[in-house]
C-alpha cells in the first residue's frame, strides 16, 4: 500500500524532503531535447546583495507556475537561474563594510578591493537563490549563471568591441547625470523624479556697458559661478536689441554673451535663462550650438572647487545659501519665490542628481533602437497586458544615447587601453600588452567599468553560451516568457531587446508579462523607511511555501498592483488543508493501491456530472495559463477544489463507499481518485509541495508528480445533458437547505419534500441525493400540491412544497420571532431618538451619522421581515 497521509498537513515536515526528492530526480535539468518544443525563462537576476522580499516572491512564483506547466505539457522546458553583480550597490555594501574597519578603497587599491569584492560575492552571492528553492523554484541549478562570470565576461567584450567597431559605442565629453553619493555616473533611466519644494530666485544681470540689467530666475542659484552665457528666444521682440550684448556676471564679474536661442521659451518667466553648460542638459545643448565654453564648478561630492575659494569645499546646498546672501548684499537678487518642481534623484542611494560635463563612453542609441521599436509593433514581442508597450515606446522613442561608463571597480572593466606615447585607443576582445596603432608597450586600461546593465541587458543569450554557437543557443534562444515588473522596463526590458537584436538578429523573447509591485494592505508600498515590509521566509515558515504561493497567484492579475493581505495567506493554508482532508478521506476509502479504472457503463449520475465539471476545468485552467491568466485560473481551481469536489461529490459519494454494492462503491473510487489525482495535477504549478506529496500517496503512475502528464480534455466524459440534469437536483437541495437555515431548522429535523416540474424523472431519479443531503424523509413528484400550510420554494427548473407542520412547532416560532420583533423594535425606538437628538447629529462625525442611519435602515427591514414571518405563520395556525 501507499504511505499513510499524516493526520495534518505540516509544510515543514513535508517542503524541504521534497525539494530534495526532485533534485535528486534531476526534474528540472533540461537535456536539450531536439524532438520537444521548447519553452524557456531566463530568471530576471536577483542582485546578490539581495534579501529576498515580496516582488521576488511574486515574480519567481509567476515564472515557477509557467515553466511547471508547460514542463508538464512535455515541453522542453529550460528555466535559466542567476544573479546579478549589481556594480553600485554590491560596492557600496563592501566600501561601507571597509569604512568599519577604518580602511578606504584607495588604502588597498584595486586588486585588493576585488579580492575583497570576490570573497563577498562567495559569501552572500548565493543566499537568495537558496531562497528561492524555499520557495519552491524549479531552476536548471546546473546552469546557474552569474553576470561577472567568465562566459558573461566574454559575451560584454564580444559586444562591446562589436558596437565600437560599428561606431555605436564611443568616449566623448557629454553631459550626463552624476551621483555625488555614489560618485559615479548613472544613465537617464536610474534617474528617479520626485515633486520636492524650492524656490526661484530672481537676479538681475548687469549689462557691462552700464545701460542696465537684464532679469532672470533660477532654482539653483550655486550654479551661477559657471554661467557663459545668457540666451533669449531670437523672436522675442523684447530682447532682439540686446542680442550679441556682454552682461556682467554678479558676484564672479566675468563677462558674458547674451545669445539667441530657440530653446527659450518666450511665455515663461521674464524670457531670459542663465546658461550653465556644465550643469544642465539644454544648457549643454545650448554651449555647444553657439561654442561656448565649460566651467565645472563643483567636485565629485557636489563641493564647491577650489578656483572659486570664498566658496571653495561648500557642500552644494551650503554655498546656495553663502551664495544668495552675497547675491542680495551685492543687489543682484531681487525677490524669492517658493515653487515646487520635478527633481531627479538617484534611484540607488535618493540623492539628487548632479548634471555633470564629463569625459564617458556611450553606447549610440538611434540606430538601435528603431528596429527594437519595430519588433514590438509588427507583433514580433507582445506585451501582457498590451498596454505597457506605450512605456516601451516612450523610452525608445525619447532616447539619448546611454552613457554606459562608471565610475567603480566592480563590475566589467572598460576594454579599452590608452597609449601614452600616441594617445590612440586600442578596444579588444582580450587583454592589450602593446598599442595596436604605434606598438608601445605604454599603455593603460581605462579604470572605470561598465554600467551593471549593460551586461544584464545580454542576459537571455549569454546565459546560452553566446558569443559561441553552443547546443543550449541553438535549441532555447529566442526565450519564450520574459516575467517582471513595469518598473524595469526602461531598466533592463528595452536594452535586452535591442541588445538580442542587434547581436543575434531575432528578439530575445516572444512574451512580456508584467505584473505590479506587492503592496501592504494598506496598499502603500513596502519600504524600508515604513517598516512595512514582509519576509517572505517568516510567511513560509508560518504558513507554508505553497499558501504564500496559492494567494500571490491569486490576487495577480497581469499589469496590476497586488496588497498583500495575511488573511489570504491564512485562507489559502485552509485551502491547503482542505486539499490534504480528501486525499486522506479518499486513502481511507481505497483497498487497494493499484489505479483503478472506471468503465462509463457503470457511471452514476453523479459520476458523469464530476466528470464533466472536471473536463471543463482543464479546458478553462489550460486556456487562462496560456493567455498568462493566472489568477482566473487560480481562482476556478479554488471554487472546484472546495464547492464541487469536496462539498458535494465526496459527501454524495459516502453512500455508495460504505453500501452494499461494492462494485457501485469501486465506481465511486475509481472517479474520486480520476477527478482527486487531475487537481492535483492542475494545482501543482501553484502548490507543488502538498500536491507532489500527497501525489506520491496515492496509487498513481509514473515517477513524480512535477513530470506527470498535463491532464487534457476528454471528448469521451463530457456529459452535457446529464451535469445539466444534477445540477437541477443540486439546486433543489441548496434552495431547501438555506429556506431550512432560515427557519432555523436543525439537520435532524426531517420532513417530506413535494417537488412539480416540466422535467419529473430527474427529480425521480434524484430521490436518494435530495432525502439524504436536503434532510427529507421522502420525496414525492407530482403535478400539483395544495400550497396551504406549507412552505414554497421555487427553482428555475422546480417548485419544492414542504409541508410546515413537519418542520415547525408553529406556537413555539411565533413565539420565538415575537421575542425576536420585540427587541428590533428597542433597537429601531433607541437609533430613532439618537437621530432625532439635533445635538448629536450637529456635532457626531458625518462618516457616525452615516452609520447610525444605516443601522436604522437595517432594524426597520429586519422589522418587516420579522412581521411577515409571524403572519406567515399565523396563517399556519
């Protein structure tokens, strides 16, 4: 026999022995089978500074559901796993730990970081992918990648020396956005805006020939020391004398040009702007139109530089405030005002973003990202749901070229040397030892590395083995299904698809599915600063890994913010339990552990209509998996699980298990075990632990569970007319059990149940169910019953008499409601005077009122109910 289910369902005793079970099966290796359709995910790799927290939960469940599922449909299903090296944050983690220590990155220099960087990665690098398989994700273990590995590291230089012999990557002086935090750059998409509160200060420019001033507002008043220039709009009337005029900067007393420029906008403010190019993006656009030059006036830390030494090592904020007081002394400012504007902060550390002049490399943008546009509107990558391309659009068609260069030591070091004798760039695959333009030996590698996503942006084809053309590339790239969130698609989601594009000629996925973020239940997003966030370890280790599973997948639907809520968590363990109560039911029911079969000759009515409800669930389960429904499909799972099979069928089947006929009561096991082992095939995907577990119990054939075959429709067991048919019955049954509950008659109280319809043999025929699961003692269907003295019940396909006088003393319940009406009478009289009191209702919250009149509402129907009870009764009488 199978073994015995325990008494209760423990996910600790059963979570970690069964993971182990599908390791050693070797489950979830894909063996590149070359007659299979393929199916593959590559897993959006987690930083391994990472905790796993709530979004990792969701998307690796989403990712774990699909690759179950079509692992299950036979296909050859790869789900690559990884993690990131996450340059900013990774360093940041490891500087602050040497801060600790009271040692600098300069003190050991750069190998000595690495070292450091390296032995970190080993240590914490792969504690959130062991979370992961607490959580039950059936990765390819054996093909787990890492962005800084050997084989990605030769796939970055690969591209890198590809785009710079195209001419798409290029070192150039731009401006881009600087982190003072983090003193690195960082490109436009890790730019995060937030509304914060300033001010505009308004200056007065003097004309150097002594005519007068010129007024303009800022909201960064420090940056002035770096002004070339004032611009106005060339066909602002206004201005148009004074075009190709010198003003006199205040405070620094440079001379300056006023230049005309289309990018001044007439109608804002006075017309007039300062320009700084070093300091703002148009300003920088504006100085290279009209040649002018450069003035950085701040350090790597936002400070104040040393050519302006009344200022000279200010903190930014510091020097506005020394700066405007000497700006009003000099009476150059001439009013405050408070305004409130979009600021772009750092989306690592918050910091305010510092626009920086600077020497980067950058990756040229156009040319790569019209055919990525392409692929998407000619149906080549579909979004799910649709409506997240307009974001991919946005991006791509408002791009700037990406400037790809750090400031850090971790990470994928720039391929790039440069010769001190010749000043040429030498760009390889491999390590340069000598100037491919002059020969010298004097050369230097570039020290900064590449932003983290520019290797992650190749992930779907280096994982494979690209730039080689390996067995793995050839059978699983494209990928199928990329899942993630709506905040990295202009992180990561276009720079893979222009990226596989352009190095590989196909798209690197078919699908996007974008879920939102898990908020709390509140619905505010989990933060650090809230202290709202949730682990999802505790929760597994409370609940369960497949509860925390079941409800993540329940409540997603594609595109959409999720709350969690712990309530769900709970009612999906009760679920969880629900599920282990049949097996264990149906396992003490069986006197065999062999599958048993059922011939359709011997199915009972209800038979056919489980079966055929069954059928119909694994038509809508497999057609909402495949449209990325999973949380309808979820849902229908639940409904059947409880309401159909374990309400209603196990209870109709107890009858036939413990009766006579032992071949009517074989039938019953044969389907329970049928339709029982087909949900758990069909939950698998989401709970796999309890249903692999309880799958291994039952008799069963095949190995496990995780690589048994996706139940199909079967044409042979749908049953139209006869699910019809029950459900006829089934109706009666429910419409008699809540008219009883109404009543309050209890269970044991049986009375004889008179049924009319247009179709009388079904309710003949379903005499045993409606006597033994609606408490009647007999069922009698006829033409007409005299509606005197009893109780009316109609059905769309029945009209059920019951007569009273079996079901109710009728003294005693008019009793019992004229108690009942008395006290709703002291409720209606005690809110009528509360209401009535001009006291209460003048000073009481309007949300109290509200409630009051609402509890009123309430009492006076109960009041009607109660009364039409009694007459009801009276009549009885």
């Amino acid at each position: 026999m199978n073994r015995e289910l325990a008494k209760q369902y423990d996910p600790k005793d059963v979570e970690d022995r069964i993971y182990k079970m599908w390791l050693k099966g070797n489950y979830f290796h894909a063996k590149c089978e070359k007659d299979k359709e393929t199916f593959t995910i590559v897993i959006p790799p987690p930083n391994i500074t990472g905790q796993l927290h709530m979004g990792h939960a969701l998307d690796n469940t989403l990712q774990d559901i699909l690759i179950r599922f079509k692992r299950m449909q036979g296909y050859d299903t790869l789900w690559v796993p990884g993690t990131d090296h996450a340059s900013i944050a990774t360093e940041a983690k490891i500087v602050e730990a040497m801060k600790a220590e009271g040692v600098t990155k300069e003190d050991i220099g750069r190998e000595g970081f690495l070292e450091r960087a390296w032995a970190w990665k080993e240590k914490y690098g792969g504690r959130i992918l062991e979370q992961l398989k607490k959580l039950g994700s059936s990765c390819d273990w054996e093909r787990e990648r890492f962005t800084l590995d050997e084989g990605c590291n030769k796939a970055v230089r690969e591209v890198f020396v590809r785009l710079y012999e195209k001419g798409l990557i290029y070192r150039g002086e731009r401006i881009i956005n600087w982190c003072p935090h983090c003193k690195t750059s960082i490109s436009d998409a890790e730019v995060e805006y937030e509304e914060q509160a300033g001010h505009f200060w308004h200056l007065r420019y003097p004309f150097s020939d002594g005519s007068g001033y010129l007024e303009l507002a800022t909201t960064r008043p420090e940056t002035l020391l770096g002004d070339t220039a004032v611009a106005v709009n060339p066909n602002d009337e206004r201005y148009r004398d004074i075009i190709g005029k010198t003003l006199i900067l205040p405070l620094v007393h440079r001379e300056i040009p006023v230049v005309a420029d289309d990018y001044v906008e007439t109608d804002f403010g006075t017309g007039v702007v300062k320009i700084t190019p070093a300091h703002d993006p148009n300003d920088f656009e504006v100085g290279l139109r009209h040649n002018l030059p450069i003035i950085n006036v701040m350090t790597d830390d936002a400070k104040i530089v040393a050519d302006y030494p009344k200022y000279a090592g200010m903190d930014r904020y510091e020097a506005r405030k020394a700066i405007v007081a000497d700006l009003e002394a000099e009476g150059a400012l001439v009013k405050v005002e408070d305004y409130t504007h979009n600021v772009g902060t750092c989306y690592r550390c918050g910091t305010t973003v510092e626009p920086s002049v600077s020497k980067q490399w950058f990756v040229k943008m156009k040319p790569l990202a019209e055919p990525a546009i392409e692929a998407v509107k000619k149906g080549e990558t579909k979004f799910v749901p649709q409506r997240f391309e307009k974001i991919y659009f946005h991006w791509l068609e408002n791009i700037r070229d990406w400037c790809i260069s750090r400031q850090l030591w971790w990470g994928h070091r720039i391929p790039a040397w440069y010769c001190a004798d010749c000043g040429e760039i030498t760009v390889t695959r491999d390590d340069a030892h000598e100037c491919k333009h002059c020969g010298s030996k004097n050369i230097m590698q570039d020290p900064d590395t590449l932003d983290t996503w520019f290797s992650s942006a190749l992930w779907p084809f280096s994982t494979l083995g690209w730039p080689e053309e390996t067995e793995d590339l050839k059978h699983y790239y494209p990928t199928n299904t990329l899942v993630t969130g709506y905040d990295i698609i202009p992180f990561w989601v276009m720079r893979m698809m222009f990226s596989g594009i352009e190095q590989t000629g196909q798209v690197p996925f078919d699908t996007v599915l974008i879920h939102g973020l898990v908020r709390d239940s509140q619905g505010r997003k989990m933060s650090k600063s809230l202290g709202n966030g949730i682990d999802p370890l505790e929760v597994i280790d409370t609940y369960g890994a497949d509860a925390l599973r079941f409800s993540l997948a329940n409540g997603n639907s594609p595109g959409n913010d999720m709350r969690y809520i712990s309530e769900r968590v709970e009612a999906s363990r009760n679920f969880a339990n629900k599920l282990w109560n049949a097996g264990r039911f149906i396992m003490m029911n069986l006197n065999s552990d062999e599958v048993i079969k059922f011939d359709n000759a011997d199915l009972a009515l209800e038979d056919k209509w489980i079966l055929s409800k069954y059928n119909t669930l694994v038509s809508a389960v497999t057609e909402n998996l495949d449209k990325y429904e999973l949380g309808i499909a979820v849902q229908k799972l639940y409904d059947f699980t409880w309401d159909v099979f374990c309400d209603w069928y196990i209870e109709i089947c107890k009858s036939r298990l413990n009766g006579e006929d032992e071949k009517a009561a074989d039938t019953a096991r044969a389907v329970l075990i049928y339709v029982y082992t087909g949900i758990l095939s069909l939950l698998h995907p989401f709970m796999p632990f309890i249903t692999e577990e309880i799958w291994q119990s039952m008799p069963h054939n095949g190995e496990a569970l995780v690589v048994a075959e996706w139940p199909k429709f079967c044409k042979e067991l749908e049953f139209v007319s006869e699910e019809s048919e029950f459900e006829k019955i089934m109706d009666v049954i429910r419409a008699v059990r809540n008219r009883r509950a109404e009543m309050n008659v209890p269970n044991s109280k049986k009375a004889k149940v008179c049924i009319t319809s247009q179709s009388p043999q079904t309710f003949m025929a379903g005499e045993a169910y409606i006597c033994r699961l609606a408490s009647a003692t007999e069922v009698e269907v006829g033409d007409e019953f005299a509606s005197e003295g009893a109780v009316r019940i109609v059905t769309d396909a029945a009209t059920v008499f019951i007569p009273m006088s079996e079901l109710v003393d009728a003294e005693k319940e008019i009793a019992r409601l004229e108690k009942e009406l008395a006290a709703a009478n002291k409720d209606r009289e005690f809110l009528d005077k509360k209401l009535s009191n001009q006291g209460f209702v003048a000073k009481a919250p309007a949300a109290v009122v509200e409630q009051e009149k609402q509890k009123l509402e309430k009492a006076l129907e109960k009041i009607k109910l109660l009364e039409n009870s009694i007459e009801e009764m009276q009549k009885l009488k």
